[in-house]
C-alpha cells in the first residue's frame, strides 16, 4: 500500500512540473504578443514592415507553386508521361509543401 502512494505522489509531482512548463510557456507566448502589439501600437511603419514581410513570403510561395505546375507539365511533355501520373505526382508534392510549412 504505501508503494502506491509514493507512485501516485510521483505521478502528482510530474503532472505539476508539465503544468508549471505548459504555463512558463503560455506566459511567454503572451509576452510575445504584448510586444508585437505594444510595437505596433507605437510604431505604424513596425506593422507596415511586418505586413509586407508576411504578404512577400505568401506571394512567394505562390510563384513557387506556379513554377512547380509549369515545370511539371513541360516535363509531363517532353517525357511523353500519362496525365495520371503527372497529377499523382502534383498531389504528392502538394502534401510535401504542406508538410514543410508545418
């Protein structure tokens, strides 16, 4: 009996220890978002910058994907290859994008 209540206080101890990590890190993801806030309330051009940062990283990978279509078709062509395989293949790079923006 009294080895299961030493497993239930160490079952207790790390549960508090995940709960004070998952609240260290709460806190400062909510630090981080005071300053982004706090930086953009004193500074119009900081939200500007950020805005045209995120809007260009969309845009490229936009072109990306567009390029990624060009060239699979040019290729499809030239290789004499099936639409159903090249379409197989446009699936599997799109779950691969998918999975590096992750």
């Amino acid at each position: 009996m009294h080895l299961g209540n030493v497993s239930r206080s160490r079952n207790a101890q790390s549960e508090d220890r995940r709960e004070t990590r998952i609240n260290l890190v709460l806190f400062l993801v909510l630090i981080a978002e005071f300053s982004i806030a706090l930086c953009a309330w004193l500074s119009p051009d900081f939200l500007r910058r950020i805005a045209a940062h995120l809007l260009t990283r969309a845009d490229v990978i936009e072109v990306s994907r567009k390029e990624a279509k060009r060239r699979m078709q040019f290729w499809s062509k030239e290789l004499h290859i099936q639409t159903s395989a090249t379409e197989q293949a446009r699936d599997t790079i799109a779950s691969v994008h998918a999975i590096a923006r992750r």
